[in-house]
C-alpha cells in the first residue's frame, strides 16, 4: 500500500513514521520518501489500523 503523509518533510520524520509501523509489525517492509511525503508499506496489517496509528503518532495519511 502506498501512504501519502503530508507532514512527513524529514528523515526524522520519516524514521518516526517507521517505527509507528513496525511496532504494529516488525516484519513489515517500509520504504519513505520525504521529499514526495510518499510512504511504501507490505505488511499484513489493515491500511485502517496503520492510518489510526500514523494520526495518533501526528502523522495522520492524506485519504
């Protein structure tokens, strides 16, 4: 699936957007792209269980 996360401008960012993810599932693979604010995420988890971790997190994806 594929995450467009607005405020995600840095690799700080990107590195908090990360771990909200692999807490959920650490064998997801993750690929971040700041300077798009693009997110590549394979996992098993539902988009909608990410996409209300990311928000908690400050991190909230663009629907």
């Amino acid at each position: 699936m594929q995450l467009h996360i607005e405020n995600m401008t840095c690799g700080g960012c990107a590195r908090t957007v990360t771990k909200v993810i692999q807490n959920m599932d650490p064998e997801a693979k993750i690929v971040t792209n700041p300077p798009i604010r693009k997110v590549d995420v394979q996992t098993s988890i539902s988009l909608e269980q990410i996409s209300e971790a990311l928000r908690e997190a400050g991190f909230p994806p663009k629907e």
